[in-house]
C-alpha cells in the first residue's frame, strides 16, 4: 500500500528547498523502487493568502491522516502583523499532533570542517543531538499583552517533563550514553522541576550517564567544546535558541535538518531555519537542511535506512567535490546543488 506523506512548503525559502527535496525524493523512489503519495498543501503565511488560516482545517486533517509530514519552512515580514501569524500555524500544528520531541542532530560532514568560524581541531567529529521539547513551556503559557505590562507563564507538569526526559536517554542508548540536562535550575521553578525529574528518570536507565548543566554555560561549552556533548536535552525555548547556536559549528543553517515526533501519531520533518526572507526567490538558499529531513524521515517513519544513507552519502560526495551553497562561500544554486546531488544518485 503507498504511504502518504503531506508536504507543507510554507514561504520564503520554504517552497524553494522542498522543490529540490522532492525531486531528490523522486528519484530515490524510482532506484528504491519506493510507494508515496505525495500531496502538497496550503500552511503559513501561504495558508493565509490562499485559505485565510496558516493553519487551514483541510491542512490539519491531511497532516492528521499522513503517514509523515515534510514541512519547509514559514513567516516572513508580509505577514508580521496578520490577526493570526504563520508562526501560531506552526505552534498550532505541533500541538495538535502532539509533537513534542524535536529531534535536532549536529554533524560538521568532513567537506566543510575547514569552513567553521570555529577552530578544526574542535569541530572534526564533531557529532551530537539537541532533544527539544516542543509543545510546552513558555510558548505555549497564558500570554498577556497590555499597554505597559505584558506577561508569558512558562509551565511544565512532570509528566511532560518526563516523556521527553526518557526520549532523550533512549536516544542516548543507541549513541555513546550520556545525557546532557540544560536548565537554569538556580533561578527558575520549571527548571528545579525539570533537574529534580531528569535525576529521577536517570535512574531508569543505568547504562547511561546524567549530566546538570545551566543553560548559560552550556551555549558557552557548546561552542568553546562541541565535541563533549553526546545527547542534550532541554526546554522548549532553551532548545530553540541553542540549537540555532549550534548551526555555527557546521558553519551554516541551512545544513541542519530535524524530526519531531508525537507518542503515536505522525512525525514531522523540517529544517531548523525559518523561511530566510533575506534571500529568498533568489534560488540560493542551501537546500540541504530539507533534503536531510527527508533522509531522516526514510529512516525514522519508514525504516528506509539504505535509502537514508544514499541521500547523506550523495549530499557528502557533492560538497566534497566543493559544490558549495553561498552560506558556505560557494556559488552553486540551490538547482545546481540539487541536480549535483541527483546526478550522485545514479
Ligand atoms: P531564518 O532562519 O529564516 O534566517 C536566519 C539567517 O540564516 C538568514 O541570514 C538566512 O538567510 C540564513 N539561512 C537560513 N536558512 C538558510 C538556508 N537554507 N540556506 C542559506 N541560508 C540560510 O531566521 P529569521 O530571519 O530570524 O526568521 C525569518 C522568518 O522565519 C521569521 O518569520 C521566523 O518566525 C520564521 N521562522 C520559521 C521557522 C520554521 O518555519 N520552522 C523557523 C525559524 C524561523
Ligand atoms: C523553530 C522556529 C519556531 C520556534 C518559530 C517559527 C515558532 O524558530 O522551529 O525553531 O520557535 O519553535
Ligand atoms: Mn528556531
């Protein structure tokens, strides 16, 4: 039976790598001999202009029927000031579907070691996961907005802290067993919760270590010594932010896929970045963060590991032939980077 998977393109630079991703994706189809529907629908800031919603009803129940989701990327300034942002699309989708395990890997591939603003000898091998939690804290609090106060309530319940704690230790289980818990557990009540359970949930996993870290120093380690890091797992807004830091040591954003997955509903697979108004319908936004989430949606929803690694593989062997994008000092196009990729393939 063909398994159906739901692309939401979005805006920006959002629509231009998920064109490159899906023509990497068909060809991997027609060599892997691989069943998909694949059917593309309004959402963001295009789910505004063409439904009047970034979250538009038929959108949700396509995500909601989906075997796996691919999403671009959304936002952009045309729609800052709308009644409802294509960013509340974004939060409303990782809600309903229950999503709260972004899974964010970090990786600098041998080809642009010598490219990091940071020095090599910190940055080869470099090779660890940030484990977000992605439907609760301070986005999705009680929200005031007055005229001279305004006001987010950051909550977490033990259980929400819990799932995504053990999420983080079964993923350290198949790396090299250590966890990293970020919190600011010195200031903040939702972070002495957070230590208090991440200690107790340790325990149910003897073969893995447990380390406390306070978010401040850890975005300073993580750049001053990357390589110590195996598993982090963190808050929703802590694991926003430091995993945009993390992108600097690969050199770029636009090489940084992720997978979000719920407890038994469909996962979604996006990028990092957002939809990079600055160059977008410029054709050279780096397309690689997509063409990654859809390496790591084979291999997560489908079990497709060959046809993963086909995809990294390719992605590898492009940049090694210094096909570069222009975030990484290059002067292919996002076409060009594509069709080197594809033409790898065969
Ligand atoms: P951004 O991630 O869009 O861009 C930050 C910088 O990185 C820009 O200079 C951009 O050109 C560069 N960049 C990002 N992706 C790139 C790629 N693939 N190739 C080359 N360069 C790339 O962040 P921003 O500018 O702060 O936000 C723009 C919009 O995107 C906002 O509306 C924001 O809310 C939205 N956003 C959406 C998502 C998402 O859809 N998941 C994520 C983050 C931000
Ligand atoms: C991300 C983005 C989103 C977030 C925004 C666009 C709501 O920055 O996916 O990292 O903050 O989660
Ligand atoms: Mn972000």
């Amino acid at each position: 039976m063909s398994r159906r998977i739901v692309a939401l393109p979005g805006d920006g630079i959002g629509t231009e790598i998920m064109d490159s991703a899906l023509n990497i994706l068909a060809e991997i189809m027609v060599q892997d001999n691989l069943d998909f529907d694949i059917e593309r629908f309004a959402f963001g800031g295009a789910g505004i202009d063409e439904k009047g919603d970034p979250l538009p009803q038929e959108t949700l129940e396509a995500c909601e029927q989906a075997d796996a989701i691919l999403l671009g990327a959304i936002g952009g300034p045309k729609w800052d000031n709308a009644p409802k942002r294509p960013e509340q699309g974004l939060l409303g989708l990782r809600k309903a579907l229950g999503l709260f395990a972004n899974i964010r890997p970090i990786s600098v591939p041998d080809a642009v070691v010598h490219l990091s603003p940071l020095k090599e000898e910190n940055v080869r091998g470099v090779d660890f996961v940030v484990v977000r939690e992605l439907t609760g804290g301070i986005y999705f609090g009680e929200k005031q907005l007055g005229e001279t106060q305004a006001s987010d309530l950051c909550t977490y319940s033990k259980a929400e802290i819990q799932r995504i704690i053990r999420k983080a230790f079964e993923i350290a289980q198949t790396r090299n067993k250590k966890v990293t818990s970020v919190d600011k557990a010195n200031v903040l009540a939702t972070s002495k919760l957070w230590r208090q359970t991440a200690e107790e949930v340790a325990k149910e996993f003897p073969d893995c270590t447990l380390e406390n870290q306070l978010v401040d120093s850890a975005a300073m380690v993580m750049i001053q010594k990357p390589k110590q890091f195996d598993v982090i797992v963190t808050e929703n807004l802590f694991g926003d932010i430091l995993s945009d830091e993390a992108s600097v040591i690969p050199g770029s954003l636009g090489m940084m896929p992720s997978a979000s997955h719920s407890e038994t509903g469909p996962s979604l697979y996006e990028p990092i970045h957002g939809s990079a108004p600055d160059i977008a319908n410029q054709n050279i936004a780096n397309p690689m963060s997509m063409i990654l989430s859809v390496a790591m949606m084979l291999r997560q929803s489908f079990g497709l590991e060959e046809s993963a690694k086909k995809i990294e593989a390719a992605c590898d062997c492009v940049m090694n032939q210094g096909i570069l994008t222009t975030d990484l000092g290059g002067k292919a196009t996002t076409t060009e980077f594509t069709e080197a990729v594809i033409k790898e393939l065969h």
